[in-house]
C-alpha cells in the first residue's frame, strides 16, 4: 500500500522569504501526486498535481513542486511568501489509471511571521 | 457553480445518539468520496461512489458506519451509537471521471465537525 510522508509537522517562515516542504512517498510504481492546502474554516484545496513528464511543476498562487524519482520526493516550493500562505498544506498520493482515492500525509502546519 | 456542500457544518451530540452528514457534490460530478480529518492527521479515505454505486467501503471504520447516494447526486453519511472516538471532521470530496482517465482533481467541501460528549 502507498504511503506519505511530511517530516515537518511545523514551519515558520518570514514574510518575502523562500519556502520548501518536503514530502516522500512509498509505492512500487511512480503514483500520481499531489499538494493540497487548508485554510482555517476552508475546505482542501489543490496547489498542484503531477501525472508524468516534466518533473518540475506549476501551480496556483505562485508555488511549484520537483518530482525526484531516485528519492521517492515531491517537495513543494515558493520563492517568496506571504503572509496569506499561512495554512496546512497536505501531500497526497494517488494510483494511476485507477480511482481519485488518495492517501494523504499528516500535514505541516505553516506560519508566516512579519 | 456553488461547490460542494456539506451539512451540518457542525454536529455536538451524546455519546450513543446517530447523526447524518450530508453532501451535495459539483453538479456534474459522477463521483463522491468522504473522508475523515482527526486533529493533526491528513484525510483518511473512508468510501467513494460512482454514480449510485457504492465502489469501495472496505475502509469505513465499523459497521456503525454508512454511506448512501441514492440517486446518484446528494450522499449521506450516518454514525450510529456515537462513539467519542468519532469526534472528527468528516470530509467530502467529489470528482468528474471520464474514460480511462484518472482526471486526479478533488474537490472538497468544507466539512462536518462531529462532536460527540
């Protein structure tokens, strides 16, 4: 069974500066992934997703993600935050060519300081 | 487009009574899933359907635990005898699948927090 892993149950980073959140999985194959991020009182929603191809991908609100086959990773990154990023951000894996049921990671909780 | 909709956004009840969640997925939507959040742990896939049918409900949590989409739109989720340990946020998702396609998107609603005494 696929497996995530999100090491950092907490990050706190400071306005304008870079951010990284890591993320490595466990699957025979290479799964399709995903980010997703909660805001207090909002419903889960997606940042990004890759399927295949390009390892590099792009998402919504300015933040990206790098496939890493030979270390099982998917981390998520942003080159300068703002204080609206403050929210939990969960990976998640999902089988391809089969249903949308995804496992999730535990989550890491980021906090933007001024 | 409203979404997905989920009610009540918040349950308090005694241990031992039953509650009902229910969702109401993007319209065009053939697919609906509902997961549980515990407090500070990610999603936990519960059961999914495709349409009316009830694809997979391998991982709902005991048999206190049921899910209906009757006519393949809105879904409810019952809990009967309550239970502490049933405290969580209850979570729905939907997704539109076409083909052979794993179209990979869901889209969540907001969410029911149970809270059981």
């Amino acid at each position: 069974a696929q497996s995530v892993t999100q090491p950092d149950i907490h990050i706190t980073v400071s306005e304008g500066a870079s951010l990284e959140l890591r993320c490595n999985y466990s699957y025979g194959a290479t799964p399709y992934l995903f980010w997703y991020v909660q805001s207090p009182g909002q419903g889960l929603q997606l940042l990004l997703k890759y399927f295949s191809g390009d390892t590099l991908v792009q998402g919504i609100k300015g933040f990206e993600a790098e496939f890493k086959r030979s270390q099982s990773s998917f981390n998520l990154r942003k080159p300068s935050v703002h204080w609206s990023d403050a929210a939990e951000y969960f990976c998640a894996v999902g089988l391809p060519y089969g249903n949308e049921k995804l496992t999730f990671g535990t989550g890491t909780r980021l906090t933007i300081i001024p | 487009d409203t979404g997905v909709s989920q009610n009540p956004r918040h349950k308090i009840t005694k241990r031992g009574q039953n509650v009902t969640f229910r969702c109401d997925p993007i319209s065009e939507h053939n697919r609906l899933y509902w997961y549980r959040q515990t407090l500070g742990q990610g999603p936990e896939f519960l059961t999914y359907f495709q349409n009316e049918a009830q694809l997979e409900k391998s991982r709902l949590l005991s048999d206190r635990f049921s899910a209906e989409r009757p006519k393949g739109s809105f879904s409810t989720l019952e809990i009967q005898r309550t239970e502490q340990g049933d405290s969580a946020m209850y979570l729905c998702a939907s997704s539109l699948r076409g083909g052979t396609a794993n179209t990979g998107e869901l889209f969540f609603g907001e969410g029911s927090r149970l809270t059981v005494l």
